[in-house]
C-alpha cells in the first residue's frame, strides 16, 4: 500500500449562519500520520467528514493525490473511515465484517479471503475469523474496523478518535499499536482527537484546531514547546500563562516582560512584541530553589503525588499560582505546605506568545 497526499484548499464548511470549517488550507503529505486536534465543536470532524465526502464543503478544494474530489462521492474517493463505534455488522462473523467492502469490488472469493486473512494477521486477530464480534473484546473489535478498511487498499485511512470507546490503560497500548501498523503499512493516517496524549504520541505532525480554524501546525514537539498563541500552550498540555506587557526586542537579544512588580527577561517566542502580551513557561521547565535571573519568591501551597512526578504549586506574590512538575527519584522531597521556596523561570523556557482567548475550561 501507498499513502495519498491531501491538500485543502480555501476549505469551508457553513450549516446556515454557524461556520463550521473557516476556509482552511492544509496539506498533508503520504505516508504521513497526521492527527487534527482540538476540543469538541473546533470543527476537526467535519474537516474529516469533507475529506471523506459525508459533508459536501461550502466553498474550497479537497485533493487527493493532485485530483479535486470535493464533489466525488464518498465511495469513489480513495479514502476509507473508522469510526468511534466501530459500526461492525453483529449478524456476521470477524471475516464477513472485514470482507464487506470487498463485494463492491472486482475480486473473486479466492483473493478476497486471502486479503481477509492477511489484514487480520496485519492487526493480530489471525484464526478469529468465525468469531462473532460479541465474542471479541472492545480493543479486538477496534481491530476488526480497522483491518475492514485496510483491506480496501485506501490510499488515505480517516480515523474519527477509533480508541475513544476504550479503557485508559488499553487506549495507552493501542496508541503504540497503531502507530506502529500505519509504519508498516505505508497508508497516510489523518487521525481525529481531542486527546492532547494521543496526538503527540502518534502524529508526525498535528493541526491544533479552534473555532472552524487552524491555530498552529507542526510536529509534536514544535506544537507543545513553542506555542505560537496564548490558547495553544493552553490547550496542549499544563501550562503557566501569565499576561504582562512587553518592551520589545534587546540588543542582546530576547526580550523584558513586565508582570506587576516583577520584571523577567524571556529568549523565547515574540522578541519583538510591544504592548500587552501573554508569556507561558511548562511546569517541568520550572526549578525550585533554583539561582540566577528570573528567581521569584513563592510559598508552596500544594504538593500532588502523581506517581513518576510530584506536582508543586507555588504562591508567588503579585503574580498568582506557579506550577513545577518534579520527577519522583524515590527520595523524601521536604516541600510541605508553608515552606518558603524560590522560583526560576529560566528565560529560555519563558516564552511570549500572543495574547489571546485561552482554549475552553471543559475536559472534552
């Protein structure tokens, strides 16, 4: 199998007044495991469901491999989707439900069941054939799905967040699974979650969506350790945000931040911003009786043991609540409530971002 290329070009979607996609461009490249993100109604489902010709777009181009499909229906598209409820048929049996597909198709008995068996194979259910998908647990039918599209040799796999349904630890698992299988295979995976973990365990590079647009695009590590806005480093895992005023690009390069009484210095992000800014730092990024510039004093109000990390949140005057994230090397750590500690925000850590709507409180 080969993976597709997708390009979106000018891409809208409107149900009456409520804009739902807001003319988007993105391309995705072959072979590519791509996840779009965001919380619910940012509108990455109906960007998918365009893609797959469910939804026929307002305006914009939808490519596949250079060919304009925004008005082919969904089963001449070269694109096959698995969605959250796996759908699987309970009359029919694990192969009959991988093989449906195949009926539209030009391909005889013979060679129909040797590409059920090998996609089975491909998703460990080999010898599961004759099992009803009752039989089989939430993770096995999730491979069931899976294998049914595979065997329509798509040259673009949609997924609609497939592990939703599942229990924590077997999502986890899953995760690590199907990456590894979209390696294998070679097909483009365009992948739809609101699960911060999943889109950067999996994803080559990810969309972060919000309000019909996309916000910033990159590889998993560019989304979360450079922000570009006040709702990305927001939504993409814990954040310190503050909002400040900054004075504009130094001669020796970052800039200085005015946070109340409390003036940092960041060499991270917009220099060159002049005005109201928010700045953001992560918590495993923040020291704690650290030395050097940007040292606070704070008192720590709280310590939450989160098993391979301890959380700190620390009370700084004129400046709010700091989060530090601490590894957990098995040693007594002497931060009760109360104790007097410094904070570092290193300024290589401390980024300016735009200032902006934060991303919805909502655990989505």
């Amino acid at each position: 199998m080969a993976g597709g290329t997708v390009q979106l070009v000018g891409l809208a979607k409107h149900f009456g007044e409520v804009v739902a996609v807001d003319s988007i461009d993105l391309e995705v490249r072959a072979g590519e495991f791509f996840s779009l993100l965001g919380p619910s109604g940012c509108g990455k489902t109906t960007t998918l469901r365009l893609i797959a010709g469910f939804e026929r777009p307002t305006s914009g181009e939808i490519r596949i491999d250079g060919a304009d499909t925004a008005q082919t229906p969904p089963h001449k598209r070269p694109v096959s989707t698995v969605f959250q409820s796996y759908a699987l048929f309970p009359h029919m049996t694990v192969g009959e439900n991988v093989a449906f597909g195949l009926k539209y198709k030009d391909v005889s008995k013979q060679d129909a069941a040797r590409l059920v068996g090998e996609k089975l194979e491909l998703v460990h259910l080999a010898g599961m054939q004759n099992r009803k998908p009752t039989q089989l647990s939430g993770g096995q039918q999730q491979r069931v799905a899976l294998a049914r599209s595979l065997v329509l040799s798509p040259a673009v796999l949609l997924l609609d967040e497939p592990l939703g349904a599942l229990d924590a630890k077997l999502r986890k698992a899953l995760q690590v699974e199907l990456k590894s299988l979209q390696e294998e295979v070679g097909i483009t995976f365009i992948y739809v979650t609101h699960d911060q973990e999943e889109a950067l365990t999996m994803s080559d590079r990810l969309a972060v969506m919000n309000k019909g647009r996309i916000e910033q695009i990159g590889s998993p590590a560019e989304v979360y350790e450079q922000p570009t806005s006040a709702y990305i480093a927001d939504f993409l895992g814990l954040s310190n945000l503050m909002d400040g005023w900054a004075a504009g690009a130094e001669p020796g390069g970052g800039c200085r931040i005015q946070i109340g009484p409390h003036t940092l210095v960041s060499r991270s992000g917009r220099f060159d911003a002049v005005g109201p800014v928010s700045v953001c730092i992560r918590p495993e990024r923040v020291i704690l009786d650290g030395s050097g510039e940007n040292l606070l004093a704070g008192t720590v109000e709280r310590v939450v043991y989160m098993g391979p990390t301890l959380q700190v949140l620390v009370t700084v005057p004129e400046l709010g609540e700091v989060q530090a994230v601490i590894p957990n090397l098995g040693e007594r750590v002497s931060l009760e409530k109360g104790r007097q500690v410094s904070v570092q925000l290193p300024a290589d850590a401390l980024r300016v971002v735009s200032h902006g709507d934060l991303a919805p409180v909502e655990d989505f």
